[in-house]
C-alpha cells in the first residue's frame, strides 16, 4: 500500500497519470545510460591504444647486443719476482691474501748478500777515509776533513778505525818527510858553512900571495944589485908558489862544497816532487777505488734489501707459488701475483659473430652481475674497450665461434659496486648499446625482413 502511494504520488509530481508511462520512462533512461557508459569505454580505449601506439612510434629505446662475460684479472696482474737467487726463509702470505704495497711478502736467507755488503762497506769505510788523507796531503793541510757520510758512520767501530788510522798515518807520513827535509837542511847548512870557511880562507891566501908578490918583487931587485942572497930569494918564491898552490886547492875544494850544496837542494826538491807524486798517484787510485766501492755497495745494499719479497701495489695474492720454507729460488722466478684493488675491472665477453659488425669500440655498456642480488644491486656502466681480430672456436665444438671483446667498468660503475666484492671468475652479463630504435621498429622489423626476403625470392 504504502509503495503503490509513494508510486502515484511521484507520478504525480512528474505529470504521470499511468502506471505504462511509467516503466517505458525508466527503460529508455537505462538504455540511455549503458549508450553513454559504451561510448566512454571505446574512447577510453582509442585514447589508451592511440598513445601506445604514439609511445612506440616515437619514444627511443636502446638498441644494442647481449653478451655473457667473466671478470678476468690477467691484464691487470702485478707479478712479483725474486731478484736474486736465495734460499726461502719465510713466506708470510697465501692465497687470497689482501696485501698492501711495501708490504713483505716472502723473505729470502740473507746470510750471503749481508756478508758481501758488510765486507764491501768495510772496504769503502778504508778507502773514503784513506781518499780524504791523500786529499788533504796534497793540499798540504795537516789535518783531515773527511766527508759526512763517513762521520756519520762513526758509530761503527770500523769507521771509527778506519779514521783515527788515517789521521795517524797522515802524521806520521808528514813528520817522515819532515825528518828526511830536515837532515838534508842541516846537511845544506853545514855544506854552506864549509863554504863560507873555504872563501874567507882563499880571500886570505890570495891577500897573502899579493902582499908576498910585492915583496919578492923588492927582494928581486936587491937580489939583482948583489944586495941579497940568492937563497934567500929562492925560498920566498917558494913560499909563494905555496900559497898559490894553497889557493888554487881552495878553489877546488869550494867548487866541490858548492856542487854539493846544488846536490843537497836537488835531494831536497826531488824528495819533495816524489812525495807529491806519490800522493797524487795514491789519490787516484783511491779515488778510482772508492768510485767502484760506491757502485758495488749500491748493487749490494739493492740485492740486500731484496731479499725482503714486498707487494708492488695494493691488491689480492693469487697464484702463489712458493711454498717450501728452506727451498732455494732461481733469480727472477715468479712467486705469485697480486691482482690491484683499485684499478678498474675489466669483463671478458663472447661475442657472436652474426652480431660483431653492430659493436663498435668505445661503445657504452651496461652490466650486470648474477651473483648480486638484483633488487639492491643496479646497472653498472662501462665502456667497450677491446675486440679480437679472428673470431676463436670452442674446442669441444659445444658453442658456435665468437669474438672476445673485453669491458672496462667506468669509475661511476665502481662507486655503485663500492660495497660489493667483485672476483676474478665472476659471470656478467652485459649488454653493449649500438644505438636507438622505437618499439615499432622493434616489432614490425620481423615481418619488414620477411616481406624485403620474400620479394627477392625466385
């Protein structure tokens, strides 16, 4: 009762006067409506397939060539050799082993190379010491300046030998030759003495013979007016040709005291040219000497410091070889490798044949690593570095010929991989980009080539 009101009244306020009119009224509006909803789903539909198919004629996607890859080390290796042949004393690493540069990785027996450097650098202690002796000889100096690096080495009861021996030497030497100059000195001054003695002598005689000779002259005149005996002139012409003859000797013997004295100073000065000489000979040869000692200490103290193996940069050991403390290594082996840290990685790829003409070096990359977990772990960039010139076949004949090319990772990439540990052996898949192409190309590049294929058919 109550719906048949509600039913009349609403009929009433709408100007319905029956019941059909009614039921028509509402049939038309519920067609009109499902119309209008069909008409918003078809454009709905138009507008959704025609912005696809405007995306994916007109949004770039990346073209490129899929690859699989390992992470390889073998050109970034650091191989660390022995420089000299030696028996092991100890090996302070193994395999896998992070190591830093500097660091000691094998230590030879130095026994041998420390007894060759110590004998080398007691023989330079005596020569340097024995150098800066001979120098200051020469130069006349009566004492020594030895050079730094000798008095640094002080400290060490050879240097210090080898110092105080040469200073005493040195003194000894010149207090020698002192004492020979000095005797010949007095040998010259006792010969000039004789000399002066002989002159005044003969300056005497000759004053005499003079005097004497003015008197035989008077005598010889009386002797000739019968005033003197003939005797008496006889013995003073004999006592003149005494003093003549005395003079005469005089002269001979101060000749012979001057030629002496000549020859003393020719001792001297000859003693003193070859005193010279030999300073100057034993200074070259010194000289000469402590060059080669410097050369060969150098070598030994290099060869010494070998026999500490150390790491050439900061990395991984692999590849140890060594592993017998008490074996004895031939100069050169290889003990191991270290594989850097710090360099970028590189990726070894297989690229198919059918595809090697689409890459191009220098081409971006994009990697990633199975091993990671790819939610947390993104795309790595990196670049296309390197191809093979001939294609390489697989030797059991499993897998079709491919191209190795090889991937460097970008410095960006290795800050994404910063907290993941890359090893050598890892699997990568990479994906070297050629180019862009929208989705169209994409889909419709199929049927193009089979239409272009079949209209060149016969």
């Amino acid at each position: 009762m109550s719906i048949n009101m509600f039913d009349r009244e609403k009929g009433a306020d709408e100007g319905i006067t029956d019941v059909s009119d009614l039921s028509e009224k509402k049939v038309a509006r519920v067609d009109i409506n499902h119309r209008r909803a069909a008409r918003l789903g078809w454009l709905v539909l138009i507008i959704g397939f025609g912005g696809f198919m405007l995306w994916a004629a007109l949004a770039p996607l990346d073209q490129g060539v899929p690859a699989s890859g390992v992470v390889v080390v073998t050109g970034n290796r650091k191989t660390v050799q022995n420089l000299a042949a030696g028996m092991v004393e100890a090996i302070l690493v193994k395999d896998g082993d992070e190591v830093k540069t500097g660091q000691v990785l094998v230590r030879l027996d130095p026994t041998t190379a420390r007894s060759q450097y110590e004998v080398a650098l007691s023989q330079w202690f005596g020569v340097k010491a024995a150098e800066a002796r001979l120098l200051a000889d020469a130069q006349g100096k009566s004492e020594i300046v030895f050079p730094q690096e000798l008095l640094q080495a002080q400290g060490d009861p050879r240097a210090a030998s080898a110092i105080a021996v040469q200073t005493q030497l040195l003194r000894s030497r010149q207090a020698g030759l002192q004492a020979e100059l000095g005797a010949m000195k007095n040998m010259l001054a006792g010969l000039q003495s004789s000399a002066k003695g002989l002159e005044a002598t003969r300056h005497a005689k000759e004053e005499q013979s003079k005097l004497l000779l003015e008197e035989l002259q008077g005598l010889r005149e009386l002797a000739a007016d019968g005033y003197l005996p003939r005797n008496r002139l006889s013995e003073q012409e004999r006592l003149l040709a005494q003093l003549s003859g005395a003079v005469s000797e005089d002269i001979g013997n101060l000749g012979r005291t001057q030629q002496s004295i000549a020859e003393v100073r020719m001792r001297m000065l000859a003693r003193q040219q070859e005193y010279g000489k030999e300073v100057e000979n034993g200074l070259a040869e010194a000289q000469k000497e402590a060059a080669a000692l410097d050369s060969r200490l150098k070598g030994l103290a290099y060869e010494l410091a070998n026999t500490e193996v150390r790491a050439p940069t900061d990395g991984i050991v692999v590849g140890l070889s060594v592993h017998t403390v008490g074996g004895v290594l031939p100069p050169g082996a290889s003990l191991m490798d270290v594989v850097p840290k710090n360099e970028p990685l590189r990726i070894e790829v297989q690229i198919p044949t059918t595809l090697i003409d689409k890459v191009k070096l220098g081409s971006p990359v994009e990697i990633t690593f199975p091993a990671f977990n790819q939610r947390t772990t993104p795309q790595i960039p990196g670049d296309f570095v390197q191809v093979a010139a001939d294609a390489t076949a697989d030797p059991q004949g499993k897998l079709p010929p491919f191209y190795r090319g090889q991937v460097v990772v970008t410095e960006a990439g290795m800050k994404k991989l910063k907290n993941h540990e890359v090893k050598a052996g890892m699997p990568a898949q990479v994906f070297i980009k050629t180019g862009e192409r929208t989705m169209l190309n994409y889909l419709f590049k199929p049927f193009v080539d089979r239409m272009r294929s079949a209209l060149t058919e016969e």
